[in-house]
C-alpha cells in the first residue's frame, strides 16, 4: 500500500518473533508492576506463544489484567484483584483465535520511524 511505496522508507528490517527467552522476558516486563496469584507460571505462557510479537505478548498481559480487575469488581471487593492463570487461560484463548485468522501476515519495522507494518503474501 501507500506506506511502501518508493521513497517513505529508507530500509526494512524483517524482524522475527522472539523466542522462548525473549518472550519470557516480555512477559515479565510487563507483568511486573501487576499483582500476579502465586500459581502463575510466566514461563508456560511463554512456551503457549511461540510466534507471538513483543506487543501481543503485552496485549496478553493486559487483557489478563483486564479479566482480573472485571472479576475481582463483580465479586469480592475485600481482597487484592490479583491475575491469575485462569485469566491468562481467557486471555491466550483470545489471542490464539486472533492469530489463526492472521496467519501468513509479515511483519516488519522501519528504523526511522520505528513504524510497524503489515503486510498480506501476495
């Protein structure tokens, strides 16, 4: 589309998901300022997203926290909202439906301007 027409961009990376580690990482980049339940495995959602991006990793954690705080308003307001592998169970559910429907879409970074775009295979 118009984004990669000659001239908008100076160069292409194609980046790669990261793996295993750096998803792991991710995860707990982000789950760190969230309260967590103890039995939380950060390490077995990381081995349940192979091929995920650094921002769907985030958007995991999010919803995750989102599932939480809406369950913890709907019942016992007493207790500390905390996530817990249920509400990552929801959120993986999401994003695994999302990424069958995307599948086969490139992603790549331009550097000066650390855009993201997507591209469908021909």
């Amino acid at each position: 589309p118009a984004l990669l027409r000659a001239g908008r961009f100076d160069v292409q990376l194609k980046m790669e998901p990261p793996d295993m580690d750096g998803r792991l990482e991710v995860l707990s980049i982000h789950s760190r300022t969230r309260a967590l339940d103890p039995s939380v495995d950060l390490e077995a959602i990381a081995r349940r997203t192979d091929g995920a991006t650094p921002a769907e990793l985030a958007s995991i954690v999010a919803d995750a926290a989102r599932k939480s705080l809406a369950r913890w308003r709907s019942g016992d307001k007493t207790a500390t909202p905390s996530i817990t592998n249920n509400d990552f169970a929801d959120a993986l559910e999401v994003f695994h439906s999302q990424s069958t429907r995307s599948a086969g879409r490139q992603h790549s970074v331009s550097p000066s301007s650390g855009n993201t775009s997507t591209k469908l295979p021909p």
